[in-house]
C-alpha cells in the first residue's frame, strides 16, 4: 500500500484543500478520490499529476495546509 496526498482539487469554498489517501497504485488512489469527492457533491476528474506520494520510508513532517495564500 501506498500513501498519497492531493491538494490540488476544488472544494466547496475558494480555500485550500487536502486529501490522504491509502492505495496500492495511483489508479486505485484517483478512483478512491473521485468516489469521495462525488459523495460530497464535488465531482471532478483528478490527474496522476495532482497526486503525491508520500513516502514511508523515513520520519518527516508534511505540512499540507499553512494557511498562506
């Protein structure tokens, strides 16, 4: 399995945005996404490219939202 981040979706509000998401491939990662966007009324395709990966292989700290537009 795979940890993913995205923030580059649109969300209700004209705020920043932020999603994890636990998946064996970014495929399975967009679809996940998508399927969660849509249940809260924000269908949108997302692109391989708005998705990171977060790697697990050593301690870090991930801001995903500062607060600084």
């Amino acid at each position: 399995m795979f940890m993913f981040y995205c923030n580059k979706f649109t969300g209700h509000y004209p705020v920043g945005t932020a999603a994890i998401i636990i998946a064996s491939s970014v495929d399975e990662a967009i679809g996940l996404l998508e399927e969660e966007l849509r249940s809260r009324g924000l269908r949108q395709r997302i692109r391989p490219e708005q998705l990171t990966v977060i790697d697990l292989g050593h301690p870090q700290a991930l801001i995903l939202q500062d607060g600084n537009y």
